[in-house]
C-alpha cells in the first residue's frame, strides 16, 4: 500500500491509506496546480 507523495514543488503528503492519499494529492493539485489534474491510477504510479 501507498500511502506517501512528494509532489515536484516539493510539498509532501502522508495518508493513511491509498484513498485518503488520492484524496489529499487531488486536494493539492486543484488548490496549488490549477489546470493540472491526475487521476488515481496516475497518482499512485509516483507514489511510495
């Protein structure tokens, strides 16, 4: 199981679970990254 990003800016996400941590990546990305958008399979491809 997944459960660590660190997005290329350098912004690092922890999570309790591949879901939450899918939730949190997209959260960042439409906050930080407008126009930038990755789906869950894409995610936890650059996840560890």
């Amino acid at each position: 199981m997944k459960t660590r990003l660190t997005c290329p800016c350098g912004h690092r996400i922890a999570a309790a679970d591949e879901d939450d941590l899918v939730k949190q990546a997209q959260s960042h990305l439409a906050e930080e990254h407008p126009g930038h958008e990755y789906d869950r399979e894409q995610i936890l491809f650059i996840a560890s």
